[in-house]
C-alpha cells in the first residue's frame, strides 16, 4: 500500500530508483544507518523488498512496470481510495518534535483508546488509567529528548513494581536506541522484557493515524 499510496501522491508514476528512497518516510521503524545505506544505494535487502512488492502489484493489475518506471493504474487508484478510506498511512514529517508536544500526542492517542489520560502526573510525564476514579496507573510513559535515560528507567521500574503497569520509554532519535538497550543489559536487566521503547516518530505515526479510526477502535474496546 505505501508504493500505490505514494505513487498517487506524485502523481501516478514514479522512475523506481527514486521509489527507493521516497518510501523510507512510511517505515519509521528503520534505523539511522539503514536509511543512510538505502540513500547511498548499499541496502540490497530494501531494493529486493520494493522490487517484489512492485511485481505482486503488476500481477494483481495494481501498476505497470516499464523498463524501471512504475505507474499506477485504475485499479491501484481504486484499491488505494478503498484500503485507506479513513486511515492513510502516514508518512514521517521531518519537523522535530518537542518533549510536550509529544506529550499531547501520547495523551490524545490514550484518550482516543478509551483511557482517562494526564501528563505530568506526579513525577511521571505521561500516565493512562482506565477511568477518572481508578487509582491504578494502567501506562506509564517516560519521554526522554535530552536527559539520562538511566533516570527514566528508574521512574519506570518504580511505576512497574508498584502497580504493574504497562512502561514505555519514548525516545526521541533511533540513536539513543543503542543507550536505552545497554542500560536494559546492565541495570535494568528486569525490564528487558517488560519495558516498550518507542521513538518520537512512531508516536507521531500512531496519532496520525489513530485520529482516524478512533471511535471505532473505542467500540471495538467496549469504551
């Protein structure tokens, strides 16, 4: 869906040399070293994986493949309008993101899954509980754009032990990846398994989109 998707943004047809990198902005998941490889033509894995998608697309009829130069066809236009009607699939916007504004993100996406949200609530930076009278801290998110991470784990491990709520560290670049995952091997080997880590992007791609489909995920959960 992100190569139709994109190909209707553009206009309809793309040379896929430029599909390549055009399609990075739709997988936030990919590391800062990925995405350089896939940018200076070194990330044989990501071209096949585009080039196998493209192929099942020109089978199903979806575009048209022509020495390189992939366009979108009627049928694409139609499986994009119906597959995305109400959820698009956000692409990542370059504009930085603050610690607040992230903030508001992770409580407006609580509050659209049905959850009673709060930011700076005690010494956390964002909590959900399941309603305005619950006593239990169901989500407990630590947002950290500069700071000690160390910190953040710490907090988190207190909200864990206490009540078992469900922890998420929130990063703000792909880099701290690697910092988050040493303090997991040596101090806070416990919440390997527990703790969730997210990056800006992410939450930003999760608020896009739930924006979206919010009331009918809060039916689906019964809230």
């Amino acid at each position: 869906m992100p190569i139709l998707q994109e190909l209707v943004a553009i206009g309809g047809a793309e040379d896929v040399r430029f599909l390549y990198e055009r399609l990075i902005a739709y997988f936030p998941q990919l590391s800062d070293g990925e995405i350089q490889e896939i940018k200076n033509g070194k990330q044989a894995s990501w071209r096949k994986l585009v080039q196998r998608a493209g192929k099942q697309l020109d089978a199903k009829n979806f575009l048209c493949r022509r020495r390189g130069f992939w366009s979108i066809t009627e049928k694409g236009k139609q499986k994009v309008e119906t597959e995305t009607e109400g959820f698009l699939i956000a692409k990542t916007e370059e504009k930085e993101l603050s610690h607040g504004e992230i903030q508001r993100m992770i409580c407006e996406i609580g509050e659209s899954l049905g959850f009673q949200a709060e930011s700076e609530f005690e010494f956390y930076d964002v909590v959900w509980r399941e309603n305005e009278k619950s006593p239990r801290l169901s989500h407990v998110f630590e947002v950290q754009s500069k700071g000690n991470i160390d910190s953040a784990f710490a907090k988190l491990k207190r909200a864990y032990d206490a009540q078992r709520s469900k922890i998420f560290l929130v990063l703000s670049s792909e880099r701290d990846l690697n910092r988050a995952g040493k303090s997991l091997e040596r101090e806070f080997r416990d919440l390997e398994n527990i703790a969730l880590i997210l990056t800006f992007t992410q939450v930003r791609q999760v608020h896009q989109n739930l924006n979206n489909v919010a009331k009918i995920l809060r039916a689906f959960l019964g809230k």
